[in-house]
C-alpha cells in the first residue's frame, strides 16, 4: 500500500460494506475500528467513517457487544433495511453516500472503500 505525507486539507471518508466483509471473529470492535482509521489518517483527516450492515430484530450478546464497541470507537453503524429480497440496498446507499461526500469534499478528498463485493 502506498502512502502518502498527510495533507491536512484532506477529508478522508470511509465507507464499510460490514455485511460482505465482517471483522474477524473475536476481534474486539475497538480494534478493527482503530486500525481502519489509523490507516486513514495517513490520508487526511476523517471526515466520516461509516459502517452499512442489516440489522435484525434480534441480536446475540456478542453482536451487541460487537457493535457497541464499533460505535465507541467513531464508527456511524448505518442500518440498511432489505425490504425486499435480493435487493442491493446496502450497495445503493454506499454509493449515494460515496456520491454525496464526493460533492460536499473538493480534490484532494480521499475515500476509501472496505467491501468483497465485486460489484462496486
């Protein structure tokens, strides 16, 4: 990975596809969330640090404690609701988001996208 002299002027913004790429197992939130913005703030200075996933009704004890921790650590948990089935809406609200940072950060903004998902 290159990096880059941080440019003070920079707003990074980081958009997380959590729902195709989950954190490892018995990794804290905390962690994976400090790392990812260590990372981006080799770029410029965060500006947003997203994270789109479906949220069901009911969530285990360790789900909860999982995202508890991610959102301690200034990671916005975005809960994208699949009303219906094989709809992308996780995909279209990432990239509205993508769009709408895109317009409000003017060059050099940076952003950077956490996905396995080929389609983006």
């Amino acid at each position: 990975m290159a990096s880059f002299p941080p440019s003070y002027e920079s707003k990074v913004g980081v958009f997380w596809d959590y729902e195709n790429c989950e954190p490892p197992s018995g990794v804290p939130g905390y962690a994976v969330g400090d790392k990812i913005r260590e990372i981006a703030l080799q770029f410029g200075d965060m500006a947003v640090f997203k994270a789109y996933l479906h949220l069901p009704q009911t969530l285990s004890p360790k789900t909860m404690a999982l995202h508890s921790e991610l959102q301690s650590s200034g990671v916005s948990l975005t809960n994208c609701l699949q009303l219906v089935k094989g709809k992308d809406v996780i995909g279209k609200m990432i990239s509205a988001d993508i769009l709408a940072f895109a317009i409000d950060n003017p060059p050099p903004a940076v952003i950077i996208l956490i996905s396995d998902d080929r389609d983006f």
